[in-house]
C-alpha cells in the first residue's frame, strides 16, 4: 500500500499540490500495523484526493481541446463551476484581466495559482476581506505585477485571458453554481475585440482601489 501511495503522491503534485498535500498527510498511516478499520478514514480521504485529481485533469483536457465553449450549470453546482473557472484562468500565462461587480476573496485565492505575470481585477466595492487577501496576494507574488481598481459599468462577468481569449460568466465567481447560469467563451472576433476594447477602457478611468 505504501509503495502504491509513494506512486500515486508523485501524480498528484502534478496536478495539485493541495491535493498532493492532503493525500501524503494521511499516507503515513498505511504503513502503521493497524487494522482496516483504524486506517479506513485515512485511505477514504486519500482516494477523494485522487478522485478530485483525475476530475480537474479531465476538465483541463476538455479545456485544452476547446471543448464546450458553452456550459450550462444547474443551481447547486457550485464546484464544478469553480473549477471549471480555475481551468480557465490558469491558461494564462501573460495577462489575466478579471471583472465581477461583486468580487469577493476567494477569486483572489484562486489567482495564486496563475503563472501569468499582469493579473487586473475590476470590481466595485469590495469588502475588507478582499484587500486582506490582494495584499497578500501582492507579497507572495511581489514579482507580477497586480492591480484592482473600482468599476461597476457591466452586468456579467468577464475573463480575459492573455489578451485573446474571453470568457463571459451570469453570475459572480462567488456565488456562481447557486443559481443556474451559463459560463460561455466568446468566439466571434468582432464581440471579443469589443469587450477587450470596453475592459480597456473601463481600466483607463477607474480609480485604483
């Protein structure tokens, strides 16, 4: 069991090291003398860990292939929605512009993740817990360069990703999966350039949070 664990761990690192960290976290007990019983809980959070894995690897294929430009997500599907996001997001490898109207701390979280160096977020209003995570964010990352400034100009929200792919979502990243909504990839040159063009200009004129 042990050699298998040792396996697998290596795997998920790939993936996730959130996974990896609470697979090898519960591994050690496999090799204790232990009946199937005690060590039961152990090996049933390890294989959600692998489960989750081979989940988000699935929904990077589908994102990489680009398949379903278009999804619809029923109420109650709040963490498929949210890692559907993250799969996109963490595609940028130059530029990640975000705007939500109601932005909250946990797409900042999620942003840690991303490689690219720019992250821009537009937003209105955001609570203190947001600008606790941003300066966070800012420290740990001290090498990008990472800005919110305040804006409230549109309804839905929008990621745009390097410069060139743009993603359009009903509802807010923090609540998106309550309520049935529809995330969907923008593919007609002339709607993408648009929205590039009113992000643009929405950035030029709000004021630095």
């Amino acid at each position: 069991c042990l050699e298998w664990a040792n396996r697998v761990a290596v795997l998920l690192k790939f993936v996730d090291q959130q996974y990896y960290v609470n697979f090898m976290a519960n591994s050690h007990k496999l090799n204790l003398d232990l009946s199937y019983y005690a060590i039961k809980p152990a090996f049933e959070i390890m294989k959600s860990q692998v489960q989750m894995a081979i989940e988000e690897l699935r929904l990077r294929v589908e994102m990489e292939a680009g398949l379903e430009a278009q999804t619809f997500f029923p109420d109650g599907h709040q963490l498929d929605i949210q890692k559907r996001v993250a799969a996109i997001i963490r595609r940028a490898t130059t530029s990640l512009w975000i705007y939500d109207r109601y932005m909250d701390e946990k797409i900042v979280e999620e942003v840690a993740e991303v490689p690219a160096n720019e992250i821009r977020f537009l937003t209105e209003s955001p609570k203190q817990l947001f600008h606790q995570r941003l300066a966070a964010l800012k420290q740990q990352c001290h090498g990008k360069q990472i800005e919110a400034r305040n804006c409230g100009l549109a309804h839905d929200r929008f990621f745009i990703v390097d410069g060139q792919e743009v993603w359009t979502l009903g509802a807010s990243y923090n609540k998106a999966g309550s309520k049935a909504t529809v995330l969907t990839k923008i593919t007609s040159e002339d709607e993408r350039l648009k929205i590039i063009h009113e992000f643009e200009k929405w950035w030029g004129n709000a004021k630095r949070i």
